[in-house]
C-alpha cells in the first residue's frame, strides 16, 4: 500500500499485536462519533483533553466491509504519532473520538464520513465511507499550548529545543508509562516531531514554531 499523500490520522508501530486481531464489521452510526472502550488500564490517569499532545497507534478500517485502509502496525516505517489533539491535525472524529483517553486506554471509533474523509474521500477511503478506527493510547502530555511543558523541555533554557532536549522528555515520557524504548525507536518519533515542528529547518524548535497553536480556540 502506498501513501502518496499525508493522510490525517496515520501512525503506527510499537506493539506486538498483529492488525488481523481486529476485523469487524460496524454499524452505521447517524452523524455521530461513536465511541467503544476496548481497554482501560485500572489506574487511568491522565486523561487526554483538547491541546494536549499525545502519542497513539491507530488503524483504519472502512466499516461497510471491515477491510483495512491502513495498518500501521505493518508499517516498516511507522511509529506511534505524535499530534495535538482537538485541533486539526487528525479527522474530526479522532479528535471527538479520542477526549479523555488515558496512556494504555484502546478505543473502537467510528467515525461517519462528514467527520472523516467527506463527500470525496480520500486514497484509499472511498466518497462518503463511514470509516472506524482501533486507537491505542501511549501517552498524554501537556500540548503544545503550554509553555510550561515547552519549559520543562527547554533544559538548558535558551528558548529552543534541541533533538536532544526533546528526547530527553520523550524518555521521560515513556519511562514514566512504564514503556522504555530502544533508540532507533525515539529517533522515528524525534524525526516526526522535527518534521511537523521545524518549519525553518534549522535544527532547533524556536518558541515561535512551537507555539503555532496558540490561535487556536481550544
Ligand atoms: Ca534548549
Ligand atoms: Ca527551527
């Protein structure tokens, strides 16, 4: 499968579990976002809210015939993603969908066209498809609306991060979830991050990039 274009919503990697484990066949929902909780750790905190950044896996699925848009899982290049939830950056329905998750928590989505990929579709997503999502949460962490966050980052306080900087938090990140990872495993998330983050190419995440959001009405 190729991906010629950046879809909303694609990210991948970092579990064992296979995307053959999870094939259904959904229900039409009306215009709604429909929400099934799949796991939820006992200890369930802290809850994913809007202008948070989190980390996720996700899969895609068209829900007319369960068949699979996109299996990150399987994707050599994937790794979980990084995005800002309740602005943009995923389908609306992810960003509906996904409020109040915690690191570990899985959901089923179901997400109806008009919150999804619309009228035209988009790839491999046919005009008007209901399309359902298997989301696992792997962390959630003050977004990118805190400066505060941008601070704990910022080790050396010179008002911009370094990869080094930021890998330092991820680690922390992780760690804390119980989830240390390998190297080659921070590099893909630290090359994500710098893609969408660094939009002078420079290297370094200035204040100015990192704050992109601060527009936004969350
Ligand atoms: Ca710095
Ligand atoms: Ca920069």
């Amino acid at each position: 499968m190729t991906h010629g274009h950046r879809r909303p919503g694609i990210n991948t990697g970092g579990s064992h579990l296979s995307c053959s484990y999870w094939l259904h066949r959904a229900s039409e929902p009306d215009g709604e976002v429909k929400i099934e909780v799949l796991f939820k750790p006992e200890e369930c905190t802290p809850k994913s809210k809007r202008g948070d950044l989190i980390n996720v896996h996700y899969d895609g699925f068209l829900a007319k015939d369960g068949s699979q848009f996109y299996c990150s899982r399987s994707d050599k290049t994937g790794h979980p993603q990084w995005f800002v939830l309740g602005v943009g950056q995923v389908i609306k329905g992810l960003d509906i969908g996904m409020i109040d998750m915690c690191p570990g928590e899985k959901r089923k989505i179901t997400v109806p066209s008009e919150l999804a990929f619309g009228v035209h579709g988009k790839g491999p997503v046919p005009p008007n498809a209901t399309v359902v999502f298997e989301v696992e949460v792997y962390s959630v962490s003050r977004g990118p609306r805190s400066m505060e966050a941008f601070g704990d980052m910022d080790l050396d306080k010179d008002k911009s991060l370094t990869k080094a900087e930021v890998k330092e938090y991820l680690k922390l990140e992780y760690e804390k979830g119980g989830k240390p990872r390998d190297d080659p495993f921070y590099e893909k998330i630290m090359a994500d991050i710098f893609r969408k983050s660094d939009h002078d190419k420079d290297g370094v995440i200035s204040v100015k990039e990192y704050n992109i959001y601060q527009h936004d009405e969350l």
